[in-house]
C-alpha cells in the first residue's frame, strides 16, 4: 500500500482539463433528433416568418380608415365578398367598403390593413356590420415580424432547447451540424458489488454508482458507450480500460492506493497519470489521466465521492468535449447559515445542506459512504481551499440539486 505524497488542488486540477480538452467534431444531426444537442455554427434563416401577412383574430379583414366612428350604435356596413382560411387564402383583391371573412393564421388579401374581431362584427345577407374602429395594421402580423430572412436565429454551443427545435423547423431546417456527443464507458469495479435484481450474498452490497453515473452522463449529454461490471481483477480492470472506442472511461472504485486499487497502476503503465490525489473532502483519491484516444477519470467507489468527482471533474471534461459550457448544471442562490461548516486550509470541502425557512443546515451525518445526505441535501456549498470554514449567520453561495423538487 503508497499514501498520497501530495494532493494537487482543484483550481489546477480544472487548468489540466481546460487546457487538455477541446470539444469534438461536428456531425449533421437530423433536426427532429437534435433536442439536446449542441450546435456546431450559428443559424441564419433562409426565410421570413410569417412568410406573409396574417390574422392574428377571428374576425374581418378591411380596410381600416374605412371604421373611423365604427360603435355599437353606429355600425358601419362592408359587402361581404368571401374568406380567408389559412392555407386556403382568399386570392383576390379586397376593394373599400368590401370585407373578407378570415381565420386566425389566414393569409391577408391584397388590399386590407386591418382585422376587426368577430365580436365587433354581425353578418345580415352578404352584410357586415362593423361596430369596432380599428387603427391599420390592427391584428395584422406582418410578414417577417417572428423572423427576417438572414436574421442570426442560434448561436453556435447552443444546446438545443425544445423551442429552439421548433424554431428550426419553423425555418426549414431539415439538418443541423452539431458537436458530436462524446462516447462515455463505465467500468465498474468491487468484488464486493451485485446488480439490483440479482441474488444478493450477506456481505455483498448493490452497486448504486452505476445507475448514478448513467444519470450524471446523460444529463452532460455525453453518450454511453458501454456499462462494464467487473471483479477487482488486475487483467480485467486493464483490458476495460484499455480497450479502444471511448472518449472518456470512467472507472468506479479501486482509484486510491489499496492493495486492490488496480486502475492508477494500469493507466500509468498504459498511458499516463499526471493526476492522483486531489486536496478536496471528499473524492481526494481521484484520479485523472490518458490512455490512448480516452481521457480516464478514476473515481473512488464511495457513492458521496462518486457523485462529487464526477460533478467537479468528469462532467467537466464530458461537457467540454460535447462543446457545452463547462460550469455546473446547477443553480446558485445565497442563504444564511445556521450552523458552522468546519473545513481546513489546503482542503476545499463539498457540504450537503438542507434548505429551511430561515437558511440552510449542513447534514449531521456527511462521510463519504452515505449516499442519502445527497439525497436529503438539496443542494450543496462549497468550502474554498483557503477557507476554515463558514460561521452560523453568514451567507453562503448554495449549488442547488434541482430548483424544482425541493421537500
Ligand atoms: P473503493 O473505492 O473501491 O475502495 O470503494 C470504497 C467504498 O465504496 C467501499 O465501501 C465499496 O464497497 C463502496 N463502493 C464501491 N463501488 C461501489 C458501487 N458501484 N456502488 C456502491 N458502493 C460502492
Ligand atoms: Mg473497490
């Protein structure tokens, strides 16, 4: 069994991977698959949107300067001449003192600057009876006011929301270049460790990081290449590290210096290591290194260190080569401490806290082992690496799990 002669620090552990890791090339992604993925280059439209003028009411289409002194006991009769449907407009010319029937998203005819709304309107043999003045372009949507034909739509590193997709489609677009998403394995490691379902013996434990970080990878955006289950088995360890075909391999447990902590050997015999042991509680025996094409990020097997090595390191690099930004998923917000957070200088600490009524607590029961405090947590502060702590009644920057499900 080593020891850890030193620990690197957070911030140059992040200087590595930002120096190191540059997004990945594009690929054209069908429009309707592209939800969630990110844009390669910006998007202009080819085209105006609405392409031409429409209704935005049920109702007339006239002439406006027609209405003035239109009211309820002075309506104004139009010759009622047709309508106007959308997809199906009416494709003369509306002369004065003529209307058009038309329908919300219809097409404007020539000749007409306005809709008034059928609520202010009575139709009495081809008749119709305005009692509303209306001002001209009133419940016209002009051609091109969503959209100008040349108009930057997207940015390029967008991540596709819904609605963008839908903007795309409004425009057009059948294919968008996109950044392809890197290709995640995970190697799961721990003789100890049973697959949910499968027979459990008194001393085996379910392995819970596997589910976690197919959640955590997806959430990045990268794409799983392969979930590896394997024994603390040297050979094994290193023909799934090893093997071509990932971006980034992530391996679960066994990365510190055990007896049975294989993985930094292989990758310093494989590739190199120029990182293991990071001054952070917890999560300090990570590890993160190269073997071949895959950046690997060794992660201690501790479901609590798991969960915040990958969140400080692996969604890093994850989010950096699909091309998205490289901060936390996570939303900020500050609130007062009610209880001290003890941390030392040298050490940044990640606490999981419970938000009240009047601020937030760190959990009483926090080791590295106990998965419910992120569960019970809903969000977490960190203790910078120069700081002893934070004191009852200071306030303090909580990283929120989820800003929607909190108790
Ligand atoms: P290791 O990093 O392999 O030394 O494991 C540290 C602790 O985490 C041990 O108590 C393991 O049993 C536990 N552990 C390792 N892998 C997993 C896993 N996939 N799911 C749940 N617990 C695990
Ligand atoms: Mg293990």
């Amino acid at each position: 069994m080593r020891g850890f002669r030193e620990r690197m620090l957070v911030r140059d552990v992040w200087a590595w991977i930002d120096e190191r890791i540059k997004p990945l090339h594009s690929e054209s992604c069908p429009t309707t698959n592209s939800h969630g993925r990110v844009l390669a280059g910006d998007i202009q439209s080819k085209m105006d949107v609405p392409p031409f003028n429409r209704s935005a009411m049920d109702g007339y289409a006239l002439q406006a300067d027609q209405t003035v002194g239109a009211g309820d006991y002075n309506p104004i009769a139009f010759q009622f001449i047709g309508e106007s449907f959308p997809g199906q407009p009416f494709l003369g010319e509306v002369a004065r003192g003529h209307c058009v029937r038309i329908m919300t998203g219809a097409p404007c005819p020539l000749g007409v600057d306005a809709v008034v709304p059928a609520e202010f309107a009575i139709l009495e043999d081809k008749q119709v009876h305005i009692t509303q003045a209306v001002t001209p372009g009133k419940h016209v949507g002009l051609a091109g006011e969503d959209i100008r034909k040349g108009d930057k739509i997207l940015n390029s590193n967008r991540r596709l929301r819904p609605q963008d997709v839908g903007l795309l489609a409004s425009v057009g677009v059948t294919e968008v270049e996109v950044i392809r998403q890197p290709k995640i394995r995970l190697v799961i490691t721990g003789n100890e460790l049973v697959q949910p379902g499968e027979t459990r013996s008194p001393y085996q434990i379910f392995d819970s990081n596997s589910v976690m970080l197919q959640g955590l990878v997806e959430r990045d955006g990268g794409m799983l290449e392969s979930c590896i289950h394997i024994s603390d088995d040297c050979e094994a360890v290193r023909t799934a590290i090893i093997s071509p075909g990932a971006d980034v391999v992530l391996v679960s447990g066994g990365s510190s210096v055990g007896a049975e902590d294989f993985a930094p050997v292989i990758v310093v015999e494989e590739g190199e290591l120029p990182i293991h042991g990071i001054a952070m509680r917890p999560s300090s025996p990570t590890g993160l290194g190269r073997v071949g094409e895959s950046t690997v990020v060794l992660l201690p097997g501790n479901p609590v260190s798991c969960l915040c090595a990958y969140d400080f390191f692996a969604g890093r690099i994850i989010r950096r080569l699909g091309g998205s930004r490289i901060d936390w998923p996570y939303s900020q917000q500050m609130y007062g401490l009610q209880k001290k957070i003890v941390s030392a200088i040298g050490r940044l600490d990640y606490c999981r806290v419970r938000i009240h009524d009047d601020g937030v607590t760190p959990l009483a029961i926090s080791g590295a082992s106990i998965l419910s405090s992120t569960t019970q947590a809903d969000g977490f502060v960190i203790v910078p690496t120069d700081s002893e702590g934070f004191g009852p009644g200071e306030k303090v920057t909580v990283y929120l799990y989820d800003s929607w499900s909190r108790k």
